[in-house]
C-alpha cells in the first residue's frame, strides 16, 4: 500500500461512527475543558479557558452560550487528519469513568530515588540555566557508554549523540532532519502514533507494510517488493509498540541487506530495549555495515519508570547526526538540564537494576496475560515492552473502539484500540492493547473486574 502522508487520500474511516462519535460524546460531556468537538475529530481548544469552547456541529448542541463567536479552531493540512491523540483520549476517560488506566504506557509507581535525588542535588546546585545544545557532557558520554555496553559500538558522545526531549523529539529531529518532502519511508503498522504524524510534517511518501498476528513477523518478501532506490528510510521499533514483537537476527539481516543494497536509512526506535523478556534486544545499529546508516532512538522513561522527565537520545554517525542536530536545535535547541544531569547518574546505574525492573516486569505481566486468557480473550504473545494485543472478538463487538468504549463505560477498565495505529483502520480492528506497567494490585484489580462484567454480546 502505497499513500501520500500528506495528501488528501486517506480511507474512509470505517470503524463504527457511530462508536467513535459517543467515545467523543462521552469525552466531550467530561469536564476537560481543553478538548471540543469539531467536525468528526476531536480537537485541542487554543486555549484551556472554558469561555473559548465551541459548539459541537454534529450534535449542534451550543457548548458554551456565552462564546458563540470564538474563533474556529484551525490547523495546518499536514495534521489535519490527526486527532487528540488516542492515549490523551483514553486517558481523560479514565478519570471521568474511574476505570482503571491499563490504556496509556506510563508506570503508576514512581521511579528510582537515586535518580530523583541526582536531580533535587543538579537543582540545588545551580544548574538550571540552558543545556549545550546537544546535551550536557556528562550525559552525551553517560550515552554513549551505555550504548557501548549495549552493542559493543563505540561511539563519539561529542560527535554522535544528540539528547533531546524525550524520544519523541528524538523521532522528529531524526525525521525532520534527514527526510526530504517527497522521500519514500517505510513504516511498519501498526505503528506508534508520532511516526506517521511526524512523517506528514516533513512531507514524506509513506509505504506501510502490515505486521500480522499471531506473530507480527516481517513479510519479507513484501517489504522487499517495496523498497527500492527511491526509499529514503526504513522505521522500525523493537521492541514493538502495541505488539510486543521483537525484530529477529534474521528479519533485522533481511532489512539490512536491503538497505545496504538500495542505500537506505534506518531510524530505530528502541524505548523498550530494557524490557525484553522473550529473546535478546538486538541494535540494528551493531549489524555489520549497519552503524552508518542507522539512526537508534532511545529514552530514558521506560527503563527508569520517569516518562514525565523526557529525556531522550538519537546515536548516529556525524553525518546523520549533523541533520539530526539542525532539526533538534530549532524544535526545542536543549532538554531540561538538571534531568539530564540525573539521567547520567541514572545511566551509570549497575545491571542489577536492569534485572530487577526485568524480574518486577515479567511478574506483572504473567499477572496481566494469565488474567486475560482467563478472562476469554486470545493474547498475542509478547515478546518484550510493557504491552500485550489482544482479540477482542470472542466477546462479539463489531471493532476496537466499540469494544474500548464498553470496557470502559460497563466494566471500568481502559484499553487502547489499535485502530489508531494503521493507516488503514480496518486492519486494526480486531485488536486492543493492555499495559502491565501498573502495580499488581491494579492489574489484578482490572482483571477481577474483566472477570465479573465482561460477557459475550
Ligand atoms: N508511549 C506511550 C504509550 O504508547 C504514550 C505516550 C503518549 O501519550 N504520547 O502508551
């Protein structure tokens, strides 16, 4: 399937209008003040005040008497087709329907006390005014170490890595920096959500290549079939969000001989690097011949259970790294430095933590599968992340939103639908994503109420 990321040829939405329309109902009659109705997409107000908020078209129900005449809310064309992302969405609901949050990756314990105390001292000490651009010294060569670690790479902190805010920065640096409008990049669906939005900013040509249960094994073939001199870059994320796959020696070689052949480009984001449990994370980067051409993407959040910090990294050769580094320097030019002060001291940290956030995970998730197979669903098996897919199906909803909205409303429980992350909805619609990064008192608390409330339609 080949589509224009910016372009006007999307497919019809096809999931259940009528489903997604009362998930926004239900969003819009919640007391977020910072989300409307427009159209058929929700969209953020230009401002949180509650005297900007517009009426809603669709239901032509006045939501504001006293601002008939705020402005339109606009956008540019290259977002037009975005929404409020699904996990803002999800959970804002989760608080209107005190349903327990197993939708949106972030961890409800905190992280380590080391690391916040590395940033109370940072604080303390002064150092509160604009990081070097690229990243405090401390923390480029904290990377890079780590990274040696990690792949037996040896890289240059100075020359070829670049902390920015968060991995999603990261992503749009990496993007922006080095995809021409035009550029054909390859994406693997489904996909995390900042991709294919980011891809639409820089104007790419997106060719999207679908992973499919019960494994998501790359279709080798087809993604050959599709990628020629005209690709510019290969995305790919291992371990995989929303599925949990993990990228094989032999699909990562695959992906490599074809882009050392047709000169390409990887972009690698590997967030979820420290939680694989089936099988070793392998770099795409320590493939032979790979370095050169790979972007690896990566962050602090996941492994230190601190998402709200945002501090992340992309290690590339100088001359990837230059274009990296330009988009970086105009989209936010440095990330906060007292967080990237403890971020060295957290990436200094022994193996022990890593094998003990590993041993905490793998308990949590068997509470989380178990749970759910007991509950009826099918569970995909998850190789690594904090996420599992599952099919919804045997409880006779006609997609995943619809599904999502019930479990929601009737049960008191939040998934993602995983709809949202395909270019064409429909391939999608079988499946929901569950997070296992809470404490086990809630997830067995989500399965109990799966247990007691969900039955076959
Ligand atoms: N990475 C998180 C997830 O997949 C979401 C981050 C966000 O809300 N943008 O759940």
């Amino acid at each position: 399937m080949i589509l224009s990321a910016s372009g006007a040829h999307h497919y019809e939405m096809p999931l259940s209008l009528r489903s997604f329309t009362s998930l926004k109902r239900a969003l819009l009659s919640s007391s977020s003040p910072s989300l409307l109705l427009r159209g058929s997409s929700l969209v953020p107000t230009m401002a949180a005040s509650s005297t900007t908020t517009v009426s809603s078209t669709d239901a032509g129900a006045q939501l504001n008497q006293s601002a008939p005449s705020s402005p339109p809310v606009q956008v540019a064309k290259r977002l037009e087709k975005f929404k409020t992302t699904i996990f803002t969405q999800m959970s804002s609901l989760a608080i209107k329907h005190n349903a327990i949050n197993l939708g949106q990756g972030f961890p409800n314990f905190d992280g380590p006390d080391f690391v916040k105390d590395a940033a109370i001292e940072a604080i303390k000490a002064g150092k509160n005014q604009y990081a070097r651009g690229y990243g405090v010294p401390d923390l480029n060569s904290a990377i890079a170490s780590r990274f040696q670690k990690d792949t037996s790479l040896v890289v240059d902190p100075e020359k070829e890595v670049t902390v920015t805010s968060g991995c999603t920065e990261a992503i749009a640096a990496t993007i922006l920096g080095l995809v021409n409008p035009g550029d054909e990049v390859v994406l693997f669906a489904p996909f995390y959500d900042s991709y294919e939005a980011v891809l639409s900013m820089a104007g790419a040509n997106i060719k999207c290549i679908t992973l499919r249960p019960p494994d998501f094994a790359v279709p080798l073939e087809e993604l050959k079939s599709v990628v020629s001199a005209n690709t510019k870059a290969i995305m790919i994320n291992t371990p995989h969000n929303p599925t949990g796959k993990m990228f094989t020696w032999e699909e990562l070689e695959f992906i490599a001989k074809l882009c050392k052949e047709n000169d390409v480009l990887v972009f690698t984001d590997e967030v979820y690097d420290k939680l694989s449990f089936e099988m070793e994370h392998i770099s795409m980067a320590s493939l032979p011949g790979m370095f050169n051409r790979t972007v690896t993407l990566n962050s602090l959040g996941k492994t230190f259970s601190l998402t709200g910090w945002k501090i992340g990294w992309a290690v590339a050769p100088p001359q990837l790294t230059w274009g990296v580094r330009q988009a970086h320097s105009f989209l936010t030019f440095a990330t906060s430095t007292p967080m990237q002060f403890a971020a060295a001291t957290a990436l200094q940290t022994s193996d022990s933590y890593y094998e003990e956030l590993k041993r905490d995970y793998l308990a949590k998730k068997a509470i989380l599968v178990e749970g759910l197979e007991a509950v009826g669903f099918v569970v995909y098996p998850s190789s690594g992340t904090y996420f599992v897919v599952v099919d919804h199906t045997p409880f006779g909803f006609e997609n995943d939103v619809a599904f999502c909205e019930h479990l929601i409303e009737e049960v008191g429980v939040v998934a993602i639908p995983t709809s949202v992350f395909y270019l064409n909805p429909e391939e999608g619609k079988n499946l929901v994503r569950f997070t296992f990064c809470k404490d086990e008192a809630t997830l067995r608390g989500a399965v109990e109420r799966m247990k007691q409330k969900l039955r076959k339609r």
